[in-house]
C-alpha cells in the first residue's frame, strides 16, 4: 500500500509538476524577451524611423518582433498565455486622458469664482 502511494507521488511529480514547472519557466523567458521588445520599441518611438532604430537594436518594428526562431516562439507564447491573463503588448503612443484636456486661466478663475459663491461670504 505504501508501495502505491509513492509510486503514485513520483508519478505526480514527473508528470505532473516537472512539465509545469518547465512551462512556468518557458514563460518567464518569453516574458523577459518581451520586456526588452517594448522598452526597444519605447525608445525608438520618437526616431524618425522606427523600423531602422529597431532592426539596429535587434528587434523587427512589426509582428513577428525577432528575426530568430527561439525569441520568436518564446515571445509568442509568452503574449499568447499573458494576454489570455489580461496584458497588453501594444506599443501605444497615445499620452494620457489627464493631458488631454488644455487647462487655461480662464477655467481656474471660473473655479475660484464657483468656490467664492459656495461659500457666499
């Protein structure tokens, strides 16, 4: 009976745990390819030629991102199974919502001047 259960153990751990503990790694590599991807791409954003800044630093401007297989299928499978868990690999130029919107003189005296009436002094 003891024969059973750690032969049943060893067979979880062989078969179960080594092949998950191989693809956590897999992905963790193909996380960092992907890292240094987007902080290339970052860099390289205001360049007048994006795709000649990323083809100096190693990197393909567009899909599929490596000119070699191994970063190729790493970096694949890393944005297939972090996308599946909510990250985003885009490359987005767009600033944020807060400095949309101008602000003048004009709207912060109108500001002071709601504050002042609120307060009816």
């Amino acid at each position: 009976m003891k024969d059973k259960i750690l032969g049943a153990l060893k067979n979880l751990v062989i078969w179960g745990l080594l092949p998950l503990a191989f693809l956590t790694f897999l992905f963790v590599l193909g996380e960092q390819f992907e890292v240094g991807r987007l902080s290339v791409m970052a860099s390289c954003k205001d360049c007048p030629d994006v795709s000649l800044c990323a083809k100096e630093k190693g990197y393909l401007a567009t899909e599929p991102y490596y000119p070699d297989l191994t970063r190729r299928y790493l970096g694949a499978y890393a944005r297939a199974i972090g996308g599946d868990l909510g990250a985003s690999y885009q490359v987005t130029t767009s600033k944020p919502a807060a400095l949309d919107k101008p602000k003048t003189d004009k709207n912060d005296d109108q500001e002071l001047l709601d504050e002042v009436k609120d307060k009816k002094i």
